[in-house]
C-alpha cells in the first residue's frame, strides 16, 4: 500500500467548497483555489460563518497558513 | 535494543481509528489516512467529539501539525 | 489546469483596497504596496476599522506578517 | 568532567515511567517509548492524570513535542 | 511597474517619528534608527504612549521583532 | 574587553544550584546538569516551588527550552 | 549615512544597567552582560521590578530571548 501525504487531500480539494477554521474560532467556507507548503491558502467565494450562519460574503480570501486548525471538504 | 522513532508509532496507525486533541481543546475521531514530519495530518470519516459525544460528522479533515497536541490510536 | 499559488492572488491585489484582519482582533484596510514571502506587508492610505465604522486614519502601514490571519481584497 | 547533553536524560529514561506536563496543564504518565529531536514523544500505557488522579487510560499516546514543558521520570 | 518590498517602507521611515504597537497591545512613538529581517528595531527618543498620552520617556528603546504587529510612520 | 556569550553564564553554573521560571508562571530549582543551543535543560534533585514554598520533589527534570522564560543561579 | 543595525543598540549597552520586559509582563533591570542574535540575555546583578518597586533581587539572570519584548538603557 502506498502511503499518501497530507497535502494530496488538498490537492484533491481544489475547485471544489472547502471549510477551514481558524486558531481564533472562526470559520470560512470558500472554493480552495490555492495553497502553499505554509498551508497558506486562498479562496474564492468566501464566507464567514459564525454558528451555521453566513455572517459576512468575502470573494477572495488569502489566509496565513498558521492562522489555521483544519481544513475540511464540503 | 533498537531505539523506536515517535513518528513509527503514527506508521503502525495508518488505517486505523486514531484520537486527536488540539491546543484549543477539540477533538476529533478518523482512520488516519495521511502525516508529515510536521505532523500536518489527514484524517478520514472524521467526526469532532465533545465530552465523548459526537458533535458533528466531517468526512474528511486535514489538520495543521501545529495546532495537534497527542495523537492516540483508539 | 495549472495550479496557482497563494501569493498570486496578492500580487493581483498589488494597489489596490485589501482588507487585513489581524490575530488580535484589528483590522486594516489600505492600498496594498507591497509583501514578501513571510506575509510582511506594507498598506498606503491604511485605516483602521472597528465594527465596520474608521477608527484612525493612519497614512502608511507595516503589518508585520506572523501577526496576519486573513486579507481580503476589496 | 564530560558535559552531559539534555536527550541523554531522556535516553535513560526510555522503557520507563515518565511524567510528562504539556503547556495546557495537562499531564500524561506511561512508559517512554521515542523520542526525536523536537521532543515528540511516544508514551505507552499511558493514562492522563488530573490532581493526581488517572482520568483516563489511553495506550498509546503521540505528544507533539512543542505542546511539551517538562518530562520527569517516576 | 516596479514591485516594491515592505521594507522599502522602513528604510525611507529611518531617523523620522514611527509608531510601533505590539502584540501586548503597547505602543511606542519615536526616531527609527535600526530594523533587520526579524523586525527587530531600534528607536531613539521613545516614548511608550497608552491612549494617545504619554506614559513614560525612553530614551534608546530596543523592540524585539517578534513581539510588533504594526508599524506607521508618524 | 572579550566579549562574553549567553551560554557562557548557564556553563558556569554546571553542577549548581539554579532557578528557572516558565512561560506558565511555574518555577523549578534544581542542579543543573545540562543544556543545549534551544536551551533545553535537565535538573537533578529538582522541586517544584510555589510562592517559595517546596510544592513537590521531583529528581530529575527535563524542561523543554521553548518554556523557559528565566534561569538564575541560586 | 551609514545604517545602523538592532544589535549595535545593544553592543553600545553592554556592561551598562538595562531595563527588560518580557511578553508576561515582567521587568528586570540589571547590568549587561551577554546577548546573541536570538537575544538570549544575561544580566549581572539583576533585580525584579513591579510598579518601579524592586521584589526581588536575583544577582544572574539567564533570559531567553522569545520571552523579551524590549529592553531600554537605563
């Protein structure tokens, strides 16, 4: 079997909704159109939600890869 | 005697169920499916459990290495 | 489809409105001069901004780049 | 007289009991299997101890060596 | 269009009023006389200001890079 | 006048009686018996101290550098 | 005009008293003995300050340098 690396599920993810949570506790929800090996990333169409609910609409979004916990496909 | 290396342990977990706590207290329940020397990881049919209780279920999850405080093969 | 990276989509921010959110809580929004590759950032015309309403004006702004979470152009 | 360096501590403590405190004010205690140069540390039979008291048995436990303070052997 | 680098704004900010916040929240006002690639940076003259008012006279203040958000010249 | 290095004062006080204080307000007094670039260190015969006050006797500890904000020979 | 760099503040302050405040919020003031390039400190007959009020004095003291916020030739 051979052994995946984490950054392939990203690559997996591009183009395609992705959620990310941040070290501070909030949560954007974007298309995943790039990162780096930083885990700096960006996304188009994005949105802040705060419990559920879009708080703010964005368009893109760079975020600093440190800021961030997860990321999770939607 | 032949001295084991920390990241063997996460080698031997591969495609198992696995615990992972964060700095800021969350915990999440996958199969490890992916790490790197930075400890980014990837883990899938994720769920994020509080008080033992699942809170949400999240497919799949990529997890910064920094924000990761134990890792524990369940 | 070639893949792009994060900091492409600053460059086609170069000298124009960004908003800059920092890991305090602050945000800026100014021209973007310029950045590097730690995120280190320089804003012209900056003000900072509480709740949506101009807090300080405040002419040229260096963000250093570890203190940044998200920049969203405008 | 021959300047010890801080692993070797740690060397002789592999296949024993050891405490170990994290930055969180979380403490582990299990027999120490690895260690690297980032003090990630792989434990076994490891329990979480809270005021003394075992919280929970574990097994296995990873600790990401940056959420680490100290490590004592018992 | 030349692209400029974030610490072209510094080198032009040298022996002119910078303001210099930090992550703790102070604030330091005075000459800029030495940064390097860390940000550490060195001021004359300082004076630490809480409010907009003056707190305490400085004199020569040493500012460790790390621990600045945000620089603007005064 | 030779100038002298940091190191050179924690070498000086091999075999000795020291204090060291944490990031997390926690303060240990041991014989300090080594130490590294990172400043990672090892005490023998340390104790654990709250308000000057022995809180715990603890033989060896290994204290990770990053934690460490003073050490000062007793 | 020649560019002075960060360290040369700190060259002219050797063996002259200095005051240094830390990311918690402590002060010492004490003589300068030692820095490197992480700023890891020494100082010679070091004191312990709050509110101006020597609390304690501690004659060496070891800082390690990412624990410094600034420090100001007294």
């Amino acid at each position: 079997m051979e052994n995946s690396r984490p950054l392939d599920a990203l690559n997996k993810a591009r183009n395609k909704r992705i959620l990310i949570e941040l070290k501070n506790g909030r949560q954007f929800v974007g298309t995943l159109v790039a990162f780096d090996i930083h885990i700096n990333t960006v996304l188009d169409d994005a949105e802040e939600r705060v419990d559920g609910e879009v708080k703010r609409q964005m368009g893109t979004v760079f975020i600093r890869g440190d800021a961030i916990t997860i990321m999770s496909p939607q």
